[in-house]
C-alpha cells in the first residue's frame, strides 16, 4: 500500500460514533477481531489512521491560506455583500470576511463540517489501533513498534491540531466504552498546559520506535519519521511559549463550572527554554539524517538571477527535497490552479487564478539590500506607486521595456521567487503553441492588465489584486496546449529545515535576556540562500535603523518579518500571527491591490481596496458549534462567541 498515493482504507465498518456498533454485528459484517486478524487488515486500519491528517495543502480546508488575509479570494470582486456570496467562497475567506459563527462554524475541525474533518473520529481511531494491535498472529514485533509510534504520532497531532484553533481541549487517551455511563461521555476541556504535556508526552513516546529516515521510499513516502515527530513536538513547544497560550490576559477568566481555569494565569519564560531546547534537538535530528536547505540543481544553463529564484522556489516545489522534514499527505494540484496566471493568449479552463496576493503583503518582502523597503535608506519608498520602466539591468525580473509600479522593482529574491505580476518574468509553464519561439530555457513574462493574457478577461479566473503565489506552482507544471494545465506533482511541506532555523531563532532569542549571537547563524544562513548579506551587516549599510538586530526586541522583530517572507503562502503566517497575536493588528487594515480593470498602465495601476474587514479579538480561537454545546454542558465556549 502506497501511502504516498494516498491509497487510505477507510475500513469496512464504522468506527466514529459513541453507538452500540458492536451490540449486533449482522451477517457478513467483520468486528475488530476480524480486522485485526491478520497484519494484512491491520495495516488498512493504520492508514485509516492517516486518513484524518488534516488537508494541509488543500486552500479550502486549511484555514492558513485565506483566513489571514496572506490571500484574497476572487469571489470578493463581484459578491460585495455578505447575504449574496454563495456556496463557491472558500470558507476559510469567509472567516477573514467577519463571517466566522458558531452556529455552524467554517473549517470545522471539532465536528467535521465546513471543510474541516472531525479530528476527535481520527483520535478514536487510533485508540481502536492501539487496544487492537496486539492481535495479528503475522505481525512482527519491529513492526508493531513503529506502527503504535505512528499512531501515538497521529494521534499527538490530532490533538495538537485542535489545540492550536480552540486551545483547550478533551484530551482522549483512551476510548469510553460503549455502555459509559451518560455523565462520563459529558467531557470537559482540558486546561491548556495539561494539554500540551499529554501531546508532547505522546510525541516523546512515538519518537523512540520511528525510524530515522524512509528506506523504502517507493512505498512509504509520508509515513511519520523521529525527525517529523521530534519538529512537530518544537512547533507545540513554541505555541504554548507564544503570547497567545502564555500569559494571555484575554482568556485568564476562562472557567468551566468545576471552577477549573483553563489557561495559565502567569506568563512562564521557562516554556520558551523548553521551546528552545525543542527546537534545537530537532534540527540536529533532521542534520544528521540529511537534511539542509534546499539548492536548485542547474541542468539547464539557466542565468545566476533564474537559479536563484528556482533555489527559493524549488525549496517548496521540489518534490520531497532534502530541505522537507515533512510533506502534506495529498499531492499539491488545486492550489497550484488557484496560485497560477494565464500565460497564454487563449482562455485557459484548468487554472482559475484566484489566490490573489494583497498589495499588504507584497510590500513586506525586502528590498534588495535584504531590509524592509521602508527602511532602506536607498530605496524611493515616497515613489513606490508610480510607473517606471524596465531597463536591461531588471531584465531577469521584469521584461525589459515594459512599464509596471515601483515597488515592484529593486525586491529581493523571494519576492521575485514567491510572487508573479504585471510585466514580470516567469520561469517555466511548459512551451506554448501559440508562442513559436519560446523554448525550455526563455521565460514568460506576465501580462496582467484587463483583457490581457493573465489579466481579467471575464468574471471569474483572474486576480483581484494583480499579484500571483506563484511560489507554490512547480516549474515543470505546464500549459501542454493552450488552453490545457496540468501540474506537475508535488506534496506541499508542512515542516522545512528554514522553518526550524527560524524557530530555533525565535525561542532562543524570546529566552535570552539580551541578544544570543547564536541565533544570526541560523537567520544568515536563510539570508545567504536569498542572496542576501548577514542581518547586522545588511541593517549596518542600509537601514535607517541601524542597530536594530543588536537588541532583542529589534532582533525579534526581524525574526518575525523573515517567517513572514521566508514562509509566505506556504500555510504558516496565519498560525505564526495567531500565536505572536498580531493578527488583529494585520487583519484589521483594507486590503488592496491595482484597478484590474485598467487597460493602460496609467489606469492599472491605481491603488483600489479589494476586501475591508473587522477582526474581533474572539477570532483568535475557533468557535465550538453551539449544537456541540447543547448536547454537553459540560464544555465552555470560547470568549467572545
């Protein structure tokens, strides 16, 4: 069974409910004595197990991609109005709109609506795993071993899951039986640090039995290894250390009617020591078993600037790469159509160009110097929006003689790497048969504008803001005709080695009492694949704030803005903003984008806000379904809902 095909058993009988399943067991129905008569049906339950792994690479179930604000959605463009936005809208742009409920909450992952799985079915499964696993009679003992480790993993990160979008939750180490008595199956919530010891005590369990890398690559690809297991455990670490679980004022009163307080009354600089300790463990773990960031192999004699480009790019789309510690389950394909514009002169109906990205976020990318454009004190910020002209110098980035907005000049790497826009160079998209002379090895440059190849040529497939993810499209996805997309595989990174670096670099420096030098080599090191200088030497020559990574809350500051654009459109900003709680701050701001419907240069390229929205402070933790709460007094809602 190939688990990197995702080839998931779901199983013969039904597993999920708290009903009497096994009080009658009809003709030709199997019990779990029969599933679990042999490894052969065993090992279809442990891909059952797997098969509650949220879709992380899917822009409709992870909340991450739209909730935000890293995107917009084009359906704003044309649904101005709450009551008239239809079934179509990605739930996740719903919650960024102000529409989140508890009615019937949006990327529901406690009951499994909305987009979102019921993640406490996955966590019942695994216990069914784990009470059943001693009874295949062909079952090796190694193999039991790692296969219970696999599921202690799963099951940790249901939990974690959970954690992070309601925070305190029922920890389910064990299954209630089926006849438990009515007041036992009323849980309650758990207070936030019992929480996060069970998840990390399960991860410390499963991580003894796992194996250190996947040697059968051809068919196991994605099962869990030490490395995930140990990332994962760093990444639960930080958010419990992070303000929104540490000291949070907003949720001290937060009470059940036991009178039990679910959160920390007192803010604990020990937790991010433990975050700290964590995260350095697991990138020795990963180093040791092979993996560093990510570099573009050149096969093509491609120019320095494409490679550079392709060493950010590919660091994402390069399939399982030795720079991904871990991989989204299902092969990367929608998101690919959504991040993607139209390079050809003819309709394409395979791509819908939706993920547009807010002129917010374009402008956080760094200048060329590798600082904050607004920073740089060679940089024209006053002249930002207006037009400016391509010379032979830009030609590697923007298509010479062509005209497109200021900022969009003099970026750095990863902006050029991680986002497409009017006039820009795009490397790959296979070769058109409407453009004779394109060959392997010369790009495509984009045309945005109204009516234009990758511009709005109708109401729908085109982005609202101008701006293109095209960092998560893989080089080799191709318009094999064109009017015909197809994508080329690859399974989005949930966790990468620049991931850890930065989080190492975060904790270590949120610990320290003044700046630990220690922490510039793992920023650097990111920095040095972008084809930028050092922090302290970049802020030296060009900021206007010189000593800011020479202070902690400077340093701090810095680490935040290199998640941002190290990570973007990757499934991280809106999970890293939560926990840093400045989500509130980003989100409430209008979103903008150009005048899409501007025919010339002069009419494109004026500033027009594509979405406004009110981020309430409740928008931190996810809702629970009223329903849910009906049923069980015994839980608590989240403050504010």
């Amino acid at each position: 069974m190939k688990l990197k095909n995702i080839i998931y058993v779901i199983g013969v009988i039904t597993l999920c409910s708290c009903s009497d399943y096994l009080d009658v067991v009809p003709d030709n129905t199997p019990t779990l004595d029969h599933i679990f008569a042999d490894r052969t049906n065993a090992e279809s339950f442990l891909f059952t197990c797997y098969s509650s792994l949220p879709g992380h690479e899917d822009d409709t179930s992870n909340p991450a991609f739209f909730a935000g604000g890293e995107a917009v959605c084009l359906n704003s463009g044309y649904l101005w109005h709450a009551s008239d936005w239809s079934d179509i809208v990605v739930p996740a742009y719903r919650i960024l709109a102000g529409q989140q409920n508890s009615n019937d909450p949006y990327n529901n992952y406690w009951d499994g609506s909305r987009n979102g799985k019921n993640l406490f079915i996955g966590i019942r499964n695994c216990n069914i795993f784990l009470e059943n696993v001693d009874k295949p009679i062909d079952l090796t003992e190694s193999e039991k071993k790692r296969w219970i480790a696999e599921v202690r993993f799963l099951k940790a990160y249901y939990h974690y899951w959970l954690f992070q979008m309601y925070g305190p939750i029922p920890i389910t180490d064990k299954n209630l039986p089926v006849d438990a008595d009515p007041e036992k199956v009323r849980v309650y919530r758990d207070p936030v640090d019992d929480v996060v010891n069970y998840i990390v005590s399960e991860l410390d369990a499963a991580t003894v039995d796992l194996p250190e890398v996947i040697d059968n690559q051809l068919n196991e690809m994605g099962r869990i290894t030490k490395p995930i297991a140990l990332a994962v455990k760093a990444k639960v670490l930080t958010l419990a250390a992070s303000p929104l679980f540490n000291g949070n004022a907003d949720y001290k009163d937060l009470t059940d009617n036991r009178g039990m307080k679910l959160f920390p009354q007192e803010y604990d600089k020990e937790k991010w020591k433990r975050a700290a300790d964590a995260t350095l463990e697991a990138i020795q773990s990963a180093e040791s078993n092979g993996h560093k960031l990510y570099k573009f192999v050149n096969l093509r004699n491609l120019n320095d600037s494409t490679v550079k480009k392709m060493d950010v790019r590919g660091s994402v789309t390069d399939n399982y790469n030795q720079e991904i510690i871990w991989g989204a389950a299902s092969k990367a394909d929608h998101i690919q159509r959504s991040a993607m514009p139209s390079v050809s002169s003819q309709f394409s109906n395979t791509i819908s160009s939706e993920m547009a990205i807010p002129l917010n976020v374009v402008e956080e990318f760094y200048s060329n110097h590798g600082v904050p454009i607004n920073e740089d004190k060679l940089y024209d910020y006053a002249s930002r929006y207006k037009i400016r002209q391509a010379t032979s110098e830009d030609r590697f980035y923007i298509k010479e003689g062509e005209k497109t907005a200021g900022v969009n000049f003099d970026r750095e790497v990863r902006f050029y790497a991680s986002i497409a826009f009017d006039r820009s160079i795009l490397y790959g998209a296979g070769i058109l048969n409407d453009v004779a002379t394109n060959t392997e090895n010369i790009p495509h440059y984009i045309k945005a504008r109204y009516t234009e190849y990758g511009g709005k040529r109708s109401s729908e497939c085109y982005s609202l803001t101008g701006y293109f993810p095209v960092k998560l499209v893989h080089w080799e996805s191709a318009f094999s005709s064109p009017q015909s997309f197809s994508t080329a595989t690859y399974h989005l990174p949930i966790i990468r080695l620049a991931d850890l670096y930065l989080l190492y670099a975060e904790t270590l420096t949120e610990y320290s009492e003044d700046v630990n030098p220690e922490v510039y080599a793992y920023i650097d090191a990111i920095r040095e694949r972008a084809s930028l200088k050092g922090v302290i030497e970049s802020w030296e020559q060009y900021s206007t704030n010189p000593d800011k990574p020479k202070n902690k809350t400077g340093l701090l500051d810095i680490i935040h803005r290199e998640r941002l654009i190290e990570l973007a459109f990757e499934g991280q900003r809106f999970w890293d903003m939560r926990r840093w709680k400045t989500l509130e701050q980003y989100v409430n701001q209008p979103f903008r984008g150009w005048n899409v419907n501007g025919l010339s240069p002069e009419d494109y390229y004026q500033i027009r806000t594509v979405l406004n929205t009110s981020f309430g402070r409740k928008n931190y933790l996810w809702p629970i379904k009223q329903s849910s709460l009906d049923q069980n007094a015994n839980l608590i809602q989240n403050p504010g809902w």
